[in-house]
C-alpha cells in the first residue's frame, strides 16, 4: 500500500481542519472498503482522518420518534442494540446481514452511508425508512442524499455525524445474494410509517439505490404482498453483471419485495 | 506377508501429529521465514492477453527509491538461464502415450522465467523489480514502461483448436499441441453400426482455479561464500523443484537446496515450479541480498496455474436392453499458454469408459494452446472431466431412451469376477465391488426416502433433485520414492520426499511404521521437505503418497528387521537364525531374552561391531512401483431449488468411497469432504472467467469467483470401503480425490432432476443462479407456447 | 512514522511503524507472530482474524495505528501455557484443520463466536455466522462439528461467568 499520514482526531473541528490542511485527504471509520479499494491501489489518499476516536459520532438513542445512530457505530452494534431491534426490527436485522461478522465489528453506518456502493445494505435503509443525513454542517434527506453510483450529496469534507431514522409502524427487508461477494444482487427494504410506504431498492440499480415508486402506490392502497403481483420493475434501469442480467434482477426485486412483505416486523433478510 | 492382528496404529482415527503447531501459529509456511538483509521481489504483468515485446524502460522505476534493479527476458538469456524442464507428457509405463500429430514428438513451448519475446497471457510477468521494502517493488513495477505490439488472440478452448486461431508458437503450424488416438477403430464402429440407440453430449468442463489458502511465496537466498542457493518455497515436492530451478540455473543439483515445510494447500496447483522461484534465486545471486515474494491473491487467481478446462464429445452405442456395446470420445484440453503438465488429459483418457464394462471404445486426444494461464493436475487432475461425462451422459441416454437411470448403470457396472479389468483402452482395474457400493450409497442416502423428501420440499415451494454417480479413478504418479529409516535410542526417524499438504503424512507414514516395526506411535517421528535431508523423492501428487510410502516403508522395514537380527545375534552371541522378530523385539528361541529396537540402536554404535552392521541401525530404501491402482465408488445428492430466484441449497450429500487399506480414518474422510467441496464448488459457483471481447480475465477476486463456504455447504455423510487392492503390500488405492471425482457430474445430474419439468439443462456449470432462473423462464414459456398450440 | 503501542497477549508493546502498515504486517514483521496470516486482499478470507477488545476483526483490513491502545489477541496467546484452549482442542480431537493456513483465523473466529453469541449455537447458526472465514481443505465439515463440540466444552465455564 502507498505512503500515507494517518491521524486520529476526537473532535470534528480537528477532523475537518486535518482533512483540509491535504487536499488528498480522505476520511476513515470502519475502514472495510477504503482499505480494500487502496490495497488495489484504486483510492490513494495521502491522509486518512480515522473519524472513530470522536465520542459524539458513536452512539445509538431514541428520541421523539427516532433512532439516531452515530456515524462511527459499527454493524454489530446496530444488530445488537436493544433500542433498534425493539422499534425497527428490520434494521437491525438489516446490520446483522452485512458482510460477516468480524465485517460487521468495523464496518460502520456513516461509511456505509457515505460510500454509497450500489450493493450495500443501508442505503436501503436510509432510503426505505425515509432517514436524515446528519452532517457537522445540515441535515439532508435521504432522498436527496444518493445522488449516483459511489456519489451523494456530500460536499468535500463534509462529515456525516449520524443518522436519524423515524420509527416506521411496520418494516421489512429481504436480499438475494450474491454467490462469491455475498453483496445484495438484488434486496428490498420497504416500512409504512410516518412518511407513508417507503420501497427502496438496492442491489440492483445502474444508478445505485432508488425508490420503487409503483411497489409503493400499490402498497399504499393495499399493504399486502399480493398488491404486488402485477408491479413490474423496469429492467433498463438495472445493473447488467456476472451476478444477473436487467431481466432477472427485475424478477428479483419483485421476488424480494414480497418477501420483505412476509418478513415485515421481524429482522428476517435472506434464507 | 502383513500380520494385520498386529496393527495397533494402522487403521485406528488418530489425531494428527501436526497439528499442534498449526493451532497453536507455530506452523512453518513460506513467508514466515525472513532472513537478515532480505528485499523484496514485485512482477512487471502483462496488460494483453498476447503482445510482442518491443521494449521495456526501466530508467524510471529504477530512480524510484529503495529500488536496486530491475530485470528483463533479455536479461535472463544473456545470463544464461534456462527454460523451466516441466516434463510435461506422463511417463510411467500405465500411462497412455499421448504424442503430436500423426505419432510425432509433443511440441513444448519454451518457459523462461521471463519472456523476451512476447507475453502470452494476462498477467504473464515480463519484468521484476526488486526494492529494499515490498511496498516500493510493487510501486516501481507499476513504473515500469512496457511497449507492446498487441497481438491477435485466443482463449477459447474450442477456438483455439481451429485451424485459423491466432497461434501462439511459430514451431507448429497451429495450436494443437497432442493429437492422439486410442481404441479399437475397427470394433468400435462395428459397434455402433449395430446398436439400437446412440446417444451423443457435448460439454466443457470449465476453467477453475485451486485456491489454496496461502498465496504463493518464495525467499531465495544465494551465498556468494559457498556459491549455493537456498530457496524457501512451498511445493509439491522439494526435490523435483530442486532439480527443475537447478537446471534454469544451469547449476549443479548439489548447489541447490530447497526447503518445504508446511504449505497451505496446493491441489495439484504447486506441482510445478513458478517462474518467481527461479527470480527470487536469480536476484540473488546478482544483488547479493535474500530476495523474497509473496504474491498478492490478486495475483494468485491471475497466475497460480489453473485446472481442467476439457472439451468433450462422448457417444454411446447401446442396444435394446440397454447394454453398453461401444463408446466414442474426444477430448481437448487446454493447456494455456505453455504446457506445464498433460496429466489433465492423459489421466482422463485412461478412464473414459468409467465404471462400466464398454467392450470397445475409441478415444481421440487433443491438448491446445491458447493465450490463457497454463493448467496444471488440479484435485484429480482428468477424472472428474471424464466422469462427468460418461455420467451425465448416462443420465441422458436413461432419459432420452426411457430407462430408469439407476437401473441402466447396473445394467453394465464391471462386476468383481471380472477383476482385474482391462477396460477398452487399455487401464486395468485391480479391485472394486462397484454394483455393492451403489447399493451402500443408496441405503447411506435413504434413497427409499427421497420420493417422500420432495413432496416435502413442493409443499414449502422448493423442487428436490436428486443426483447420481458412479466413479472410477487412477492413481499412479510418480513411480519412485525412498525411504530412511533411522532407529535411534529414543525413536524412529522416516525421512521420505513426499510433500504434504495438509493431507497428514507425518501421522498417516508414522502409523504404518509404528505397525512394521512394533514400535508405539508416539516414537515414530517424519522428516519431509528438505531436500538437504531429503535425497530423493516423488512429491504428492494423483494420490500417490500413501501408497509409495507404505510400500517403501514396508521394504525398509524389511531390510531393517534383517539388520535388527544380525545385530541382535551380535549383541547376545547367537547364532543369526536363532534370532526371531516378533511383536517388536528380537527374541531368542527358548530364551527368555530379547532386545527391543531402541536397545539394539543404543548398541549400534558399539566399538567392536563387524563391519556391516556399524553406521547405525538404519536403512536407505528405494522402491519404483509403476502398476497403477483404481479408486472407486458412489455418490448421491440431494439439492432443493428456489424456483424464484434459481437459488439452491444442497440439503444432503452421500458418498461411498473404496480407498483400499484406511491407514487413518480420520484423515482419509477428511480428505474426501474436501475433495467434495471442490469439486461441488465447480459445479456451481467456480469459474475463471475471461471476457470474450478483450481476453481479461474477469474473475480475479474473491468478490467474483464464488467459493465453497461454511453456508453453502451441507455436512456430508461419507463411508469408507476397503477393498484392498493386489498391487501394494498393505492394500492401500488412494483417498481424497474420491471427493472430487464425481462431484460435478452429481451436483449437474440433481440439478437436471430437479429442472425436469422445465426440459433437459443445456447450460455448462457452473450452475449460477441466474442460469437456472434463465432455464426454468424459457422452460416455462416452451411449456406455455406448446399448450397454446 | 508512527508510535503504536498495544497489548498483544497481554504484554505491552510499543513499536515504530509506517502510518500505512495494516495490523496483520504489524503482528507478523514487527513483532514475529506470524501465526496470524494473511489470505486475501478483498477482506473476505478470514485468515487474519484476531481479537481486538475481545472482538473479532480481520486485520488485514485495520491499521495497526487503529489498533493503538487496544488490546489484541492473536492464536498465539490463545493457550495457557501448555493448556490448549478448548478450541484448540476441539480442532485437533475432530480434525478439523489440513494444511493448517486458515486454522489460526478460523480458531480465533470460533472462540469469539462461542463466547459473544447470544444463545444456542446449532450447526445452522454456525454455518451462518462462520461465513466471514474460507477453508479449502475441509469443506467445513469437521471445523463445524469441532466448534459445536467446544461450545460444548465451554458452556458450564460460560454459565458460571454469567
């Protein structure tokens, strides 16, 4: 791996003046796809600000409706975590299926989050319960925050501090797996809750994560699996790879939709 | 001959010698050796799957820092070295003679450590820096600057054949490196000229890689003192890698000395020497400093050599009642860009007509060039390519002809009372109880149940398969192997140079000395792996370990025994015939006096002792054994099918496998749960894949080339059957491969049973998925059009 | 440059090192542990996993800088003095290990597993929760059955800690 200057700040003013002071610098948490992707030389920052030593992005509490997560919390954590697993079964279970379980020991939602790989799990989340970016600087909703593959609303330097989720009336996700990755070739969260039925789709799109907008007015007239028999998903939005061509992963998401219909309330994701 | 009351080791589960170290992180594999002054060794790899080497610029890279040189193909020849000898075509009297077209010699392209001429595959390494810290070799590789003229290609394994495939060698006038042809042309026609049915497959047994666990490794180190070379380096067998770096070296044998202590995993994969072997002792020699490698995985999955990747084309003459009458196959193996080893393919053409008894077949062979990475032996090198095909096209002929599938391989198994079977082109069985282990599977897989089982998963909306396979392999190998057997005070030393794996050699060797010898288990202990110690020796390689050891171990012991006597006459001043071995010491008859081994090793050394038992009380023995010996037997399994998304989970899986004498059950089911696993992992998640546009390989990574796992793997039901084969002194056939050998052709055969309704699979493994999804859709709107209709 | 101090199998370490050296270079070159190893560069073959404030991490993927301060446990510090931990035990009584390159990161993994997971493990929950760890020797099969079988071992010790 290249030559890098790594510094551990605990506050956010240090992280934001350490991470202007190079202009190639990048921050880091869990550090589970920065690492890799500079192992393979294709991200070469000369500076990682690791974010985790700040106390106020590592917390989990409910308030006024909503759990908010700090942006430093690791996978386990959220799996774990008796306030999620109490109001929002579904994420939890949703923590609990990322990568493995030594993944899920350092990866982290803000990371996650910010790296918006069109195959992860929580941009589902995020998108799916209609959550709140919370950075150092705004609060930006998830539906403007996925901006495209690997890109958001973030502005250079802008530090995501936590999440902020409304706690739905009922929640579900359910993914297909890929065979040798293990990311999502194709998974569906969906809540019904304050914002009304929220679907959101991840895995699958060319775009990266998005909302199934006709899975959501069907379901809003009926909240049943079977209202979505005849939602069709069309495939010349979605990802074409050795994992699937448009075609199936466009089966798949209807597949994983009801199944995250028969999963609703429980933190059931694959299997 | 063996007295098998006497075993008290052999045959017994007893936990392994080795692995107190290995779970404890005080195994000894490659890069945890490190030596005073050591730098590092990064590969220059081409781009292109086939380019001309115009000119490599080095001035850049080597103003890098830490960087003290960089090495081209043009500096290898001008310093003389050698190509690597892989010796690729099998020798051993058994095996079938594969030769060039119309009987010439097999064209082998040469293997330098570094092309001069041209890159051949992607990933071919074309240059080497080496630099004080691996960080700053891998970061001046990527300085290097490399002109190429792109070069037309071809990886296909079928396109490479044709006559007009860009070709890869000038010295023949295509790809086609071995074109030979065996059988009964004459009878093998009459044949089929007379059946009533011929049924016809065509299949590619696809391109997989071995993923061992550690990366390839090696640290060299030339001592400008003495002028000898040290190679630290995992291996299949130290001393052939000893010999083949010796010669690319041009140096003598004795100037080398390679060690190989524990290596993780190997499959056949590290049976040839790596090019980075013979660059670490390169640098060396001309830096002055240890050099060592380590490869990335990423580098691993582009340049470990590969495995299988055969085109088959298999017919069978069968009359009305279902008997086998003839066969006709052609197979092509692609080689890659180099041919490192032809055992893929010669191994399989002994076995074509499988477990049955076909009276005439004929075989054409063909090996090709293509501009991929070269393959190796890889975990049963041959057989399960043949197996696959022989059965699943017994599958289709049971379907297509109306038989049941179990019924029509009964039909025409080899039958014990034919033992020894010389099958239709020439390998002769030694032992097997084929039709009795079909029908030991079949009560280990609750055959009976299975109906009952599938009702059960349609209710839960899953469709059960259930698949079959009978399987016969080969092992032969190498023929020669030494032992030395060294008794001392405290214990027995076996020095012998084959080179383990992971597959127990220091427990399994110490088991059958401890039982020639009469000695406890505890005091056996095996040297392996330095070929300093370690004279000579055939490596581990198509199941040949257990059986040359027992059986060299068992001359040893002979020849042991018969110095223990003459010693113990000398000692106690009796007469040599008065001396009796039994029960693991020297008695005098009607005496009550007798000398144990480690009494006679602590006398060994007396002053006083005539001259041919001074030296100590051990024995150096050679043995070459060329008869090849037949593993065989059953498997079945059962996968259940999510027919919404192609999904499936494997929910039970059964094999019975006749190894011959079981030295150590324990290690020996070992063994074939992981030959299970590869050889389920080819049939559905493992494949090397190469974009058919730009010839890149696209599947470097764990993130796209699927692997067994703990969840996608069911626990296995495995019987051992011991059929002690004629040839050997204990009995001993082989274990493990049976894992492997018929696993793809089951898993495909449970996957066509399961998809039954949706038409006959017409998809190549592995079975992503997304193919099974596909076939059912197409399957689905066939069987909608047709009720249209 | 960077100063990383730890405690690696309960000794205190303190070295000079690269800011960039990940923790799996760190415990092998730095400080010769080189039972832990190192299989993959995609974070997924599980062979460095060590413990890190008793949890499991790969530490192919984590600075030895962000391990400063920690404490770490890697298979060395796994037994007693001669008294293997169960584990250990369990993989050699039910051979679960071959050629031995994944088995540090395998045990490691395992006895974080037996001692964090909440409740009974079964052999689906250790097939599911094992996945971050490849074999190729085994197929898994006896690396299962030795795991259930220290769990096993390892309950009335986890019941009186409770």
């Amino acid at each position: 791996m290249h030559s890098l200057r790594y510094q551990r700040p605990a506050r956010i003013e240090d992280a934001l003046k350490m991470f202007g002071d190079d202009s190639d610098a990048a921050y880091v948490s869990g550090g589970h796809t920065l690492l890799p992707t500079m192992k393979q030389g294709l991200a070469r920052p000369t500076t990682l600000v690791d974010l985790t030593a700040i106390p106020a992005l590592r917390h989990i509490d409910l308030d006024h409706g909503h759990i908010s997560i700090g942006a430093a919390t690791c996978h386990a954590d959220v799996a774990a975590s008796a306030i999620v697993r109490e109001n929002i079964p579904a994420l939890a279970g949703l923590a609990g299926s990322i990568g493995d379980r030594h993944v899920r020991n350092r990866g982290t939602i803000g990371g996650s989050v910010a790296n918006n790989d069109p195959a992860a799990d929580y941009p589902a989340a995020v998108l799916g319960l209609g959550a709140t970016v919370v950075t150092d600087r705004r609060e930006i909703p998830a539906d403007d925050f996925f901006v495209a593959l690997y890109e958001t609303a973030l502005e250079p330097g802008e530090i995501i501090t936590q999440i902020s989720f409304p706690i739905a009336q009922i929640a579900g996700y359910a993914k297909f797996r890929s065979a040798a990755s293990r990311y999502s070739v194709a998974a569906v969260f969906i809540s019904r809750g304050p914002q009304g039925v929220r679907v959101a789709v991840t895995g699958a799109g060319a775009r990266g994560v998005f909302r199934a907008h006709d899975m959501e007015k069907a379901l809003a007239e009926d909240f049943r699996a079977e209202a979505l028999a005849h939602v069709r998903i069309d495939p010349a939005t979605l990802l074409d790879d050795l994992n699937g061509t448009p075609d199936y992963r466009a089966h798949l998401v209807q597949v994983m939709a009801r199944r995250a219909m028969e999963n609703l309330g429980s933190a059931q994701s694959y299997k | 001959m063996l007295n098998e009351r006497a075993f008290k080791a052999v045959g017994r589960p007893l936990p392994r010698k080795e692995d107190l170290r290995l779970i404890t992180g005080k195994g000894r594999f490659t890069d945890d050796f490190n030596f005073p002054g050591q730098v590092w060794a990064a590969m220059v790899r081409s781009p292109h799957p086939h380019a001309r080497i115009v000119a490599i610029d080095s001035e850049g890279a080597r103003a890098m820092p830490g960087v003290l040189g960089v090495y081209t193909g043009a500096d290898c020849e001008r310093d003389g070295l050698k190509p690597i000898p892989h010796n690729p075509v099998p020798s051993t009297n058994f095996d079938v003679k594969l030769t060039g077209r119309g009987g010439t010699k097999v064209f082998i392209g040469s293997h330098m450590l570094l092309p001069a001429d041209k890159s051949r595959h992607v990933g071919e390494a074309v240059a080497m820096v080496v630099a004080e810290t691996r960080d700053q070799a891998y970061a001046a590789a990527e300085a290097v600057d490399v002109t190429y003229d792109v070069l037309p290609w071809v990886a296909d394994t079928a396109a490479a054949a044709e006559p007009d495939a860009p070709r890869l060698w000038d010295e023949i006038p295509d790809n086609i490196l071995v074109d030979s042809s065996f059988g009964d042309v004459e009878g093998t026609e009459a044949s089929f000229a007379r059946a009533a049915h011929v049924v016809t497959m065509r299949s590619h047994v696809g391109r997989v890689t071995g993923v061992p666990l550690e990366p390839r490794a090696a640290v060299g180190h030339y001592d400008t003192a003495t002028g000898r070379y040290t190679l630290y380096a995992g291996s299949g067998g130290a001393v052939r890698q000893k010999r083949e770096l010796a010669e690319v070296l041009n140096e003598d044998q004795q100037n080398l000395r390679l060690l190989s202590f524990d290596v993780g995993g190997n499959f056949g994969t590290r049976n040839r020497a790596y090019v980075e072997f013979g660059l670490v002792l390169y640098a060396s020699r001309k830096l002055g400093r240890p050099v060592k490698f380590r490869a990335e995985r990423s580098e691993s999955f582009l340049t470990d050599y590969q495995g299988r990747d055969l085109v088959t084309e298999v017919s069978l003459a069968i009359d009305a009642d279902g008997k086998f009458l003839a066969m006709r196959a052609s197979n092509l193996s692609n080689v890659g860009s180099r041919c490192v080893s032809l055992s893929p393919l010669s191994k399989g053409s002994g076995l074509i007509t499988g477990s049955y008894d076909i009276p005439f077949a004929t075989l054409r062979s063909r090996a090709v060039y293509s501009n991929t990475m070269p393959t190796q032996a890889y975990r049963s090198s041959g057989r399960p390519e043949v197996t696959f095909a022989i059965e699943r096209l017994i599958d289709k002929a049971a379907r297509e002809l109306g038989f049941d599938r179990l019924d029509l391989r009964r039909r025409n198994l080899v039958r014990p009372q034919q033992m020894p079977y010389v099958n239709a082109v020439g390998s002769s069985y030694d032992s097997g109880e084929y039709e009795a282990n079909m029908d030991r599977l079949l009560a280990l897989a609750d055959w009976q149940g299975m109906e009952a089982r599938r009702a059960e998963a349609k209710s839960r909306g899953k469709i059960l398969g259930f698949g079959f396979a009978n399987y016969v392999e080969s092992s032969i190998g190498t023929p020669k192997e030494r032992a030395d057997v060294i008794v001392r005070p405290d214990g027995v030393e076996v020095v012998i140079g084959t080179q383990p794996a992971g597959q127990g050699h220091e427990t399994s060797f110490a088991q059958v000395t401890a039982d020639l010898l009469g000695v406890p288990f505890e005091n056996v202990t095996i040297t392996l792996g330095d070929t300093d110690v370690v004279s000579a020796g055939g490596g581990t390689h198509s199941g040949r370990s257990m059986r040359h050891a027992s059986t060299v171990l068992a001359l040893a012991s002979e020849d042991l025994i018969a110095k223990g006597q003459a010693l113990a006459a000398h000692v106690l001043g009796v007469p040599l015939d008065s001396v009796v071995f039994e029960d693991g010491v020297f008695r005098v008859a009607d005496r009550n006096t007798f000398l144990s081994w480690f009494d006679l090793a602590r006398r060994s050394d007396d002053e006083g002792l005539p001259a041919q038992l001074r030296g100590g009380l051990k024995v150096r023995r050679d043995s070459e054994m060329h008869t090849p010996v037949f593993p065989n037997g059953a498997c079945a399994c059962e996968i259940e099918v999510d027919p919404e998304t192609g999904g499936l989970d494997i929910v039970r899986y059964s094999t019975v496998d006749d190894v011959g004498r079981c030295i150590n059950p324990l290690i020996v089911h070992g063994q074939t749960h992981g030959g299970i696993a590869q050889g389920v992992g080819q049939a559905l998640w493992e494949q090397c894949v190469i974009d058919p546009g730009s010839g890149q390989p696209t599947s470097g990574s764990f993130m796209d080339y699927g692997m067994p796992r703990f969840d996608n793997m069911p626990s296995f039901k495995t019987q051992i059957v011991e059929v002690l084969s004629p040839t050997n002194p204990f009995g001993v056939k082989a274990g493990g491969e049976g894992g492997t050998t018929p696993a793809p052709a089951v898993i495909m055969s449970a996957v066509e049973d399961a998809l039954s309704e949706f038409g006959p699979i017409d998809f190549e493994m592995p079975a992503t998925a997304l193919k099974i999804w596909s076939h059912i859709q197409s399957g689905r709107a066939r069987l909608r059009s047709s009720n249209a209709a | 440059m960077t100063t990383v101090s730890m405690t690696v199998n309960g000794s205190p370490v303190s070295r000079d090192v690269e800011d960039n050296t990940l923790l799996a270079f760190f415990l092998r070159e730095s400080l010769g542990l080189t039972g832990t190893h190192v299989g993959c560069d995609t974070t997924q073959c599980g062979c460095c996993v060590v413990h890190v404030d008793g949890r499991s991490v790969k530490s192919c993927t984590m600075l030895a800088a962000q391990a400063n301060g920690c404490a770490v446990t890697t298979i060395e510090g796994l037994a007693t003095g001669d008294k293997l931990h169960p584990v250990q035990e369990a993989f050699r009584t039910y051979h679960a290990l071959q050629c031995g390159f994944c088995t540090p990161g395998m045990i490691m993994a395992a006895t974080n597993l037996i001692d964090t997971y909440q409740g009974e493990l079964t052999e689906e929950i250790v097939r599911e929760e094992m996945e971050g760890n490849l074999c190729r020797c085994t197929g898994y099969h006896n690396i299962v059955k030795a795991i259930l079988a220290a769990a096993d071992a390892m309950r009335p010790a986890r019941r009186a800690a409770e």
